[in-house]
C-alpha cells in the first residue's frame, strides 16, 4: 500500500512538519489579507467545517464498514451491531 510520504509507520493523528509548515503559510496569508479576502475565506472555511467534511466522514466512515463487513453496509446493519454491542439485563 503506498503511504503518504510525510506519515511515519505507526500512522498516527500527529500532525506532520508539512502540515505545521502549510499551516505556518496560511497563517502569514492571513496576516496579509484585507477585510473583503477574510471574509471570503472565512465562508470558504465555514463551508468546509460545516459541510464537507462531515459529509467526508459519513462516506469514510460507512466505506470503512463496508470494507470490514465485505458487502454495502447500510441502516439495519447499524442496527444490528447496536443490539450486538447493547448490554442486556439477564
């Protein structure tokens, strides 16, 4: 499987230099920006968090189910691994 180069071997959440680094640039794009280019960013920016990618981690989130049950997995699959997953009063 090819790997991102900037990702050690334990793939970890641990932001990497390159990450830090386009952060570092964004951040002096910003200092530089007028109030009207701000703005726009701040609808681009809100557009992301609030849309893309929650939609991003339902598809990501229901391909990677789908991967480990080997078919399509949909509503009464959720079901069925919450009651799995319930704990039951004997």
């Amino acid at each position: 499987m090819l790997q991102h180069p900037e990702v050690g071997s334990d793939l970890s959440f641990e932001p990497t230099v390159g990450e830090h680094l386009r952060l570092a640039e964004f951040s002096n794009a910003l200092d530089r920006a007028n109030e009207s280019e701000l703005r726009q960013i701040a609808k681009l920016m809100a557009q992301q968090v609030l849309v893309t990618y929650p939609a991003a981690m339902r598809y990501l989130a229901n391909e990677a189910a789908r991967n480990l049950s080997g078919q399509y997995w949909s509503k009464e699959h959720s079901e069925k691994l919450m009651n799995a997953m319930s704990l039951k009063e004997s």
